[in-house]
C-alpha cells in the first residue's frame, strides 16, 4: 500500500449532495474530487442501502482534468463541473476553490459498486 496523507474528513463525507448520490446509485458517478483524502484504496461507504469500493486513490492538478474526468465526476463536460465547482464555493472566501488554479491539487477517490 502506497503512503497517503492523513485523512481529513470522514469517508461518510465523500459523495453527499443529493443529486450526486442519485448519479452515483446510477453509475454515472464513479470519481469524486476533494481538497483532502476522505477514503483509502479497499475502504468502503454505503449509499441508501448501495455498498461502494474505493478502487484508487491520487493527486491531480485542476489543469490536468480533461472532460472524462468531469463524465465520472457526474458532469456533462468540463466547463459544467467547472463552473459548479466555482459557484458553490463561491461563499468560501479562503477556499482554494473559489478560483480555478489549474496548479492546485485535489484528490481523486475512484469508487465502484462492491
């Protein structure tokens, strides 16, 4: 197993909104990007009764996401996800987030069904 930083949330925290979790159960959604790890490789989460596998965890630069990486996010294309990324942390003023800083690195937790 590869050496990966603490956690920073709880893995019950990874995909919550609602209409991600709906795109998940439907397995349009199998990535979900976070400013921090929420979950290691073989941990798994539960979703309205649904068991999912995290399969990897790894870094990416905002600049190397390409419109794959925004379909398993959930998103049509890139500048969709990017543009709801912007808009709901628009509030945060200190969240890297705000802007879209194609140097900035986020971690991607790749899950599919158990």
């Amino acid at each position: 197993m590869s050496d990966y930083p603490e956690k920073t949330c709880e893995i019950e925290n990874l995909v919550k909104h609602p209409k991600l979790v709906e795109a998940t159960l439907a397995g349009r959604k199998t990535q979900q990007r976070r400013d921090g790890v929420y979950a290691y490789p073989d941990e798994t989460f539960d979703l309205e009764g649904v068991t999912f596998k995290v399969t990897s965890l790894e870094q990416q630069r905002l600049g190397d996401i390409t419109d794959a990486d925004a379909q398993a996010e959930g998103y049509p294309t890139l500048e969709m996800y990017k543009a709801l990324i912007l808009k709901m942390h628009a509030h945060m003023p200190n969240s890297k987030a705000s802007t879209w800083n194609e140097d900035d690195l986020v971690w991607v937790h790749s899950f599919e069904k158990a």
